[in-house]
C-alpha cells in the first residue's frame, strides 16, 4: 500500500509517521515539502507518488491568530481540504482527514457522533466544519 502523509512535521502527522506499519510505501510530507493551499503542486505530488490513501494531518491550528488571520486559516482549513478531496478522487485515492473537536461547542454529556449538529465557538472551528461535513459525505457516498 502507498500512503501519503499531509502534514508530516506537525504532531498527529509525527506520531503518523512514526507509527506506520511495516510494508507501506510512505511518503511523509511537511509544509516545507507541500503546501496544501498550493492547488497545482498538491495536485503534481498526488499524481507522481499515486498513493492509495491520503492521510491528511496539514491544519491552521493557530486558534489565538485564527481572527487576525481569517484568510488564511479557511484557505488552510477549507478550501484546501476540498480541493484535496477532489484531487484525491480523480486519482481514486482514499482520504482521511483529521478535523478539530472544535467544531461542537463542548456541553455534550454524552459521546458525540459525526452527525450531530456542529456548533463551531472559534474562527477556527468554522473554517474547519464546513469541510468537516462535506469530507464526511464524502466519505459516506464515494
């Protein structure tokens, strides 16, 4: 199995790395490596590599800046992460795309499901849920 890795210097994508089993084809890339808000190369490096799945752990987790950087944190959060969908599709790639719990509001007493109302308190959280949403469909039809 080919598996590429977004985000690979960031924590999640670190432990990811460390942690693959014997046997896959890692390719392990940092955002110096990729930039997933640069459409075309993402788009080249899905292409040359043709992983079967794409893990992606690439994310503007800056919450504190998230409001002085509402740009770029949607471009990064959203836009990108949908773009990857698309990418990852006509290559006939599987995506796994790590989200933020941000996206609930935190008073659940009880386990919370994908398909509950999400309810983002953050700039962060709300360029994260509307590709939260579409990556689950996604997932759930493709």
């Amino acid at each position: 199995m080919r598996a590429m890795i977004l985000g690979a210097g960031g924590m999640l994508g670190h432990d990811l790395v460390s942690s693959a089993p014997e046997g896959v084809e890692l390719h392990a890339l940092t955002r110096a490596e990729l930039d997933i808000t640069d459409t075309a190369s993402l788009a080249a490096r899905v292409s040359d590599e043709k992983p079967d799945v794409i893990l992606n752990t690439a994310a503007y987790t800056a919450v504190d800046r998230a409001e002085a950087e509402r740009d770029l944190c949607f471009r990064v959060n959203a836009e990108a992460v949908g773009e990857l969908v698309r990418i990852a599709a006509r290559a006939r790639a599987r995506v796994v795309h790590f989200s933020t719990d941000y996206v609930f509001n935190g008073r659940r007493a009880s386990p919370t499901r994908r398909t509950i109302r999400r309810i983002p308190s953050t700039r962060m959280a709300r360029a994260s849920s509307p590709v939260s949403r579409r990556s689950g469909r996604a997932a759930r039809t493709g």
